[in-house]
C-alpha cells in the first residue's frame, strides 16, 4: 500500500470535512492523517490528507472526491516537489539528571522547548514527517508522557498556484 | 414579495415546474404542509402509507417521465423513513429532491423530540445534501438542489429545513431556471474509438442505465444498425431497444441471456455505454471481455477504470457523444460474427409452457398480450424481478422500473403508484413477490385513496425465492428462515383496503382476473401461485464467468 498525499480545495463550509473524510472511508481508503485550515481566500479551505491505497483506489478517490459539488480541485502532491511538513509536540520526563542530554538533542534537531517542570519537559519540532518520526526515535530510551503531531501539511514549490475555477 | 419559507418552498417548486409532489406530514412540517395546502390547486399532494413508499413514488414519478420527483417529510424518523428510497434513486441515478423539515433551529443539536441529523445520515447517499439555516438562503437552496439532482449524472439531492425557517418570512422574487451546468467533457479519443469500431471483427455493445437517461435510444440504434453491432443492456436500460430487433442480444450478466454473455466473452471490442461494471454484470472483473479492447462511454469519469479496467474512454452525455461519434463509423456488416451468435442463440435457455400450473415466463407473457406495448412494468426485488427483466416483451424506454443498484425489496408499489399518477392513461403493471410485496403493502391505502388503478401482480411461491434459490444451489438447501410459511389471504387483505383482489392457479383464471384488473377504476391485486422450484435460469454464480453458467 503506497502512501499518497492529497491536496483538496474546498468551500468554506460545515460539514464539508465530515464529506470529504466520509468519502475517503466509504470508498475504502484509510486515511493516516488530515489538516483542514483557511487560506488565503475566506471562501476556501484547503484539506491536507495523507492516506494509503493501491493506484486503483487511489485513481478512483481522486475522482470521487472531485465529485463532491463543495470540492473546488483536488491534486496529489509530489513528494519530490512539495514542501511536507508536521507540527510535533512531545511531553517527555526529565529531571536534573537527563535535563542536559535532552536539551541537547533538541539543539541537534533545532526543536524548541516549550514548556519545563521539575518532572518534564515539552519539545516543540516543525520539519519533514521522516525528520519527526527520526527524532522520536532518538527519544525511545526516554519516557514519553504525551504527545501528539498534527500531521502532514503541505504546498508544492515554486511560485505555481492552483487557479480555482472548477 | 414577503413570503415565508414554506410559501418559498412552494414557490420554487412551481418556478422549477414541480406540479406533483410525494410525502408524509409531520409536527416539524406543518408549516410546509399548510403552505401546501394553500398551494393545492397548483401542487398536488399525495400522501402514502409510510414516507418510505413516496420516496419510492417520487422515484417512480422520476423514472417514467424524466422529471425530478420531489418527496416532503417531517424531522425525525420522517426523515430516517426516506432513507432506502433515497438510497435506491442513489443507486440508479434517479434524480430525486427530497425536503425533510427539521426541528427549529434553537432546538437543533440537542436529541429533541423527533430529531435526527439527516444531513449527516443522507451524506452518502445523496449527490449533495443541505441544511438550511437562514430563510434568506432557502430559495437559492432549493434552485441549486434541482440543478444539482438534474445536471451530470443525475442524483438524490436532500434539503432539511428547520421549522422555524419554513416560518420566517423574507423578500421572494422568481428567478428563471437555469440552464445545467456544463460538465466535464474528453472527447479526444473519438476518432480512436471510430477507428477501432471500424475495424472490429467482433463487436459487441454492453449498455446500462445512462442510455436511457440521456434518452439516446434512436442515436444507439442508429449506430447499431449502421455498424452491424450486437447489443446486449443492463436491466437498467431494459426497453431501449425492443426485443424483437435486430442485434438486440437481450439482458446481459447474472441472469442475462447466455448469448449475451458469450458475445462479450468472445467479442474483440467490447463498447460499454453508459453502464457501470457492476458486480451483476461483470461478475468477474479479471475475466470480463477478456479477448476485447474495452471502450467505455459514460457522463461520469469517475466511472473509468472503477471495476474493469478500460482501454480507451470518452467522457460526456452518451446522446452527445453518440451523436458525435456516427459520423466517424463506416457502414459494415459482420456475417461471420452474426452467424456464430446466432449459432450460440439456438442454445439459449427458454423454458416451458404448461397448461396445468403457472409458470413465472407464461404469467408474464400474458401480461404483455393483454397490457399491450403501451404498459409501464415496475418490480420488487427477487425472482420475479429477474423473470420480468428476462420475459416481458420490452419495447419502450422509461417503461421497465426496477431498483437495479439498491435491490430494494418493497420499491415496487410506492414507485408504480408514482408512475401511475405520471402517466395517466397507459397501464402500470407492479409484478412482485410474496416476498417483496409484504414489505410495501400498506401503500395500498394510497392506490385506493387516490383511484390509482396500478395492478399488483403478486408471484406467490410462498418463499423468499432468491435467497432460497442461492440455498439451494450453494447451501445444501438448509432453507434458513426462507421459507416463512405466511397464511396472508391476499383477496381479503385487498378487499380489506378497499382494493380488488384475485386468486388464480391457471392461466386462464389469470388471463379473466387480468382482463377484469385492466378495466378496473381503483387498484387490484392478482394472486398467482407458483411452485417454490421455480428458479431464475440461466444463472452465472457470483464471481464465476460464462463458462460457469448453469442452466438447468
């Protein structure tokens, strides 16, 4: 099952995430992670979706969820040539004896700490999905309290942008 | 105009040219319905059983005439009662507008008595759904939701109106109805498609449903006869062609016509029009028209490559691309490719008369002598659906209605006294099942209310005789809960709703209790006994080929 990543413009409504990911799981399509935010235009939402499925599956959500009257256009992302990017906060415990280690992997990793108590410590890190999943790795000795990503969002590079006149 | 929003409910739909409407009233829908009252001499009503059997009507309304049926309930289990009728007009592409009323707008979110989010319910099922929250939206709403259920490839849309909007009141002015939308069109690979017609040594044509919503019968045939192709269709497009004509190879898939199936087994190019790949077709989506190039023709995209994979598609209206493609074809003959199909024809499976007990194929063709070429037939879901696909001597488009997506067991009565009311004079035949009409059979009440003289043909085998016909075959005839032994007197339950019934064991007590039915002014229900052995022949068993087809 190969990982794709969907860009969807969408109206500006309620509901229409609750369509959109209905879609996707009617349609047999598991969905890993989705960002819904504003852009630029108060009319549109942009819907970021990460999800897995054959190129059949994944031909025939492309077209579905083109379907859908709120879609305004939907577009895979190229990894090769999209900016993909996650938000990671990570509640890990610390104390005076593991403080410094931890400090100094999220220097390496150019996380931010956040939050610190006599007991732990929050880390902030913005990056790649594999630079997150890479950093949480370097922390398994340690014990994670929380935590949680808010998956991927993304835009494609260069100064192309998606006309919306569906 | 000041207006309230139940008056503008109104209103659109006489803008929209909505002049017969379907529903059930409700405590969430009085307003609406005292709007309709108001609005009686210009929109009819008509009230069923069960808010089920006038979204069936409103989809039978649909099917017959091309129009957007329209179905009103109240909030609540209203709303949730429409859902299978919604869901088969999904299924089968009938565009269909349904107006559920909810709960005002305060008491929205909050389990109310009678509430549901019907929205959320309906989101897939629906081409699009609504909830309208200011009054000042709700006619635009409304314009849009026919626009959408009738553009593209057509569709239930829902709107859910709260009561307090269908009572607040707002400025109204008519707007004339716009033209649909323009859809996604290719049409690049036209002259591809003529040149590999062209050149075809065994041709085949499979179409569906979307034939006969585009109304493209004449350029079909135009192009069947001009081309010397064979055709077989899906049970949704069942009266295209007739069935007396030329390369009209009958009823393809499960229950098809082996012919059928064998063409597109052996065809070299297989043109698949407006039709979907469905499982009751393409049982088999490796194996399905292997030996062919796969053109596929059909109004949405999403439809290419969905269950089989196509070599070469056009995306557009079938009539239009149709009409565009005639042109580009040479006229040909394919003796050799005729011949062997009617090789193969001489084995089809037909079955046997009787003068001592009823057979399924002699009811139905009596029905057809004495129905006439004029008669519009409707059915449940079974066996007799399959019989009537395969029997009935079809010879008019929009006159065969069966739920063919869904299978909905109990569409057949609201969807016959829907197209009843549509068509006025010519006959309307419901043939269902035991089964089947047990589900439904309160709409009688409606046919008997409003003198609609729909005639129910009931086939009593006094089983479930699909799903006893699947035991049978692939269970080792462990009946489990087929056989519900029922002891229903269907001549005093009719009479008990105020309708004429029969009881009939022979074809002559069928052929006077029909000829009687025909001239009747209100509804008659005709009992016909049939044995339980009776099974739906040929039959190809799921995810088998033609060369699994069993036949006796």
């Amino acid at each position: 099952m190969q990982k794709h990543y969907f860009s969807v413009l969408v109206e500006n409504h309620e509901g229409v995430l609750a369509r959109v990911s209905s879609l996707f799981c009617q349609r047999g399509f598991n969905i890993d992670s989705l960002t819904a935010s504003a852009t630029n235009d108060p009319n549109i939402s942009r819907i970021t979706i990460t999800a897995s499925g054959d190129d059949q599956a994944f031909l025939q959500i492309l077209k579905q969820t083109e379907k859908l009257v709120e879609t305004k256009m939907i577009f895979s992302l190229d990894p090769s040539i999209s900016l993909l990017r996650e938000l990671l906060l990570v509640k890990v415990q610390a104390d005076e004896k593991n403080r410094g280690e931890l400090h100094d992997i999220a220097q390496i990793y150019k996380a931010k700490i956040i939050d610190l108590s006599i007991g732990s410590m929050v880390i902030e890190l913005t990056g790649e999905p594999d630079k997150i999943d890479g950093f949480l790795q370097v922390l398994s000795p340690y014990t994670v309290l929380e935590m949680c990503r808010t998956g991927i969002t993304a835009l494609e590079r260069g100064s192309s942008s998606h006309l919306l006149n569906k | 105009m000041i207006l309230t929003g139940a008056q503008i409910v109104a209103e659109v739909l006489l803008e929209q040219g909505v002049d017969t409407v379907f529903g059930y009233p409700g405590g969430s829908a009085l307003n609406i319905y005292d709007a309709l009252y108001e609005y009686k001499d210009k929109i009819t009503h008509y009230m069923t059983a069960h808010e089920q059997g006038a979204a069936h009507a409103a989809d039978g309304y649909s099917r017959v005439t091309g129009k957007t049926g329209v179905v009103f309930s109240t909030s609540g289990p209203g709303a949730t009662n429409l859902v299978t009728g919604i869901a088969t007009a999904y299924m089968d592409s009938v565009p269909l507008v349904a107006i559920t009323a909810n709960v005002g707008t305060s008491l929205l979110g909050r389990d109310s008595f009678q509430e549901v989010f019907i929205a959320g319910i309906t989101m897939p099922i629906t081409k699009h759904n609504f909830v309208v929250r200011h009054v000042e939206e709700l006619a635009d709403t409304l314009r849009l939701s026919f626009a959408i259920a009738g553009e593209g490839r057509k569709g239930p849309v829902l709107v859910d109106i709260p009561k307090d909007i269908t009572a607040a009141k707002t400025e109204f002015t008519h707007k004339p109805v716009e033209k649909p939308m323009e859809k996604k069109q290719d049409y690049k690979n036209l002259e591809k498609v003529a040149e590999l017609i062209n050149n075809a040594k065994r041709p085949v044509i499979y179409f569906g449903g979307g034939v006969r919503l585009s109304d493209a019968g004449d350029t079909l045939r135009e192009m069947i006869n001009l081309a010397d192709i064979p055709a077989a269709y899906t049970i949704m497009a069942a009266g295209v062609l007739s069935y007396n004509e030329r390369n009209n190879l009958g009823l393809i898939g499960m229950h098809g016509c082996r012919t059928a199936n064998l063409a597109v087994d052996n065809a070299d190019i297989v043109l698949a029009i407006g039709t979907r790949f469905s499982d009751r077709v393409a049982l088999n989506t490796k194996y399905f028209a292997q030996k062919a190039k796969i053109v596929q023709i059909d109004i949405d995209p999403s439809e290419i490559n969905k269950n089989v994979n196509i070599d070469i598609s056009l995306i557009g209206d079938v009539n239009d691309v149709l009409t565009k493609l005639l042109p580009l074809l040479k006229s040909t003959k394919h003796d050799d490719w005729q011949t062997q199909i009617n090789e193969w024809q001489k084995s089809d499976y037909h079955p046997t008369d009787s003068d001592t007990v009823l057979h399924p194929h002699q009811i139905i063709g009596k029905i057809c002598d004495l129905a006439g070429e004029d008669a519009v037939y409707v059915t449940d879901v079974g066996q007799h659906q399959m019989w009537s696909a395969q029997y009935i001597n079809h010879v008019r488009t929009r006159s065969f209605l069966t739920s063919g997506g869904l299978g909905t067991m109990g569409y057949g009565y609201g969807a016959a006294i829907g197209a009843k009311i549509a068509c006025g004079d010519r006959p309307v035949i419901h043939i269902t099942g035991d089964g089947s009409f047990h589900m439904n059979m309160n709409e009688a009440c409606t046919a008997v209310s409003y003198d609609v003289p729909v005639i129910t043909v009931i086939m009593n085998n006094a089983v479930l005789g699909m799903v006893r016909q699947w035991q049978s075959v692939f269970y080792g005839k462990r009946y489990s809960s087929s056989e519900p032994e029922r002891k229903t007197n269907y001549v005093k339950v009719a009479e008990g709703f105020g309708a004429k019934g029969f009881h009939c064991e022979t074809l002559a007590e069928f052929e006077s209790a029909l000829t009687i039915a025909l001239e009747q002014k209100g509804p008659v229900w005709i009992e016909c006994v049939i044995d339980r052995e009776e099974v739906v022949l040929p039959m190809i068993p799921s995810g088998g080929t033609v060369s699994d087809t069993i036949i006796d």
